[in-house]
C-alpha cells in the first residue's frame, strides 16, 4: 500500500522527480503531499539542489531557514516551513534584479 512505501521506497524515487513531477504527485493525494513537503521530502532537495549558492536579499540561502526557531510552551521548535512554496518563490525571484532594477534582464548600458 501506499503508506508502507512511505517508509523508505517513495523517498528514494521521489529524489529523482523534477519541480513539474512533484507538483503533479502533489495533487494525486494528500499523503503524497505531505511527503513531498516533509521536512527530509523532495521538495527541500531539489530547491538545495537548484538553488545551491544562490540567495534571496530577504530570505537567504533556500535552506538558512532550518535555523530559524519558534518558540512554545515546551520550549523551542523547529518552524514549519512550506518547501514547496520556497522552492517557487527562489524560482521566480533568483534570475532577476535587486532593487532599484527590475527584471531579468539587462536592456540599457549607459
């Protein structure tokens, strides 16, 4: 069944699914969903992958936010971060400017 593949099987094939993949087995079902976004999930290595060296002004590196902490009654947690929408937001952010330029590309060299 599909929980027992979960174990161990799923993981090593989901590494290997690109961002085009990974959204279509996110919307079979809500376990594959979960998975994807785990915090160990295909999501995070291909965003580490694709995003190795690169960072956001605002955000950093697309992993810096594992050291991030909120804290609870118990103590500290790690916060629940949402791999896929990350891997999205350095997808469409990485190739273009900074501010006070915009875009992706350079069209005036004065």
């Amino acid at each position: 069944s599909l929980p027992e593949l979960a174990e161990g099987p799923y993981f090593i094939l989901a590494m290997m699914l690109d961002a085009h993949t990974l959204c279509r087995s996110d919307a079979t079902c809500r376990l594959l969903r979960q998975l994807n976004g785990a915090t160990s999930g295909p999501w995070r290595a291909l965003g580490g992958r694709m995003f190795h060296g690169m960072e956001l002004e605002r955000e950093g590196i697309f992993e810096a936010v594992e050291e991030m902490v909120t804290p609870t009654e118990s103590g500290r947690k790690h916060a629940r971060v949402d791999w896929k929408g990350r891997y999205l937001k350095f997808r469409n952010e990485v190739p273009t400017f900074r501010l006070p330029f915009m875009g992706g590309q350079i069209k005036l060299i004065r």
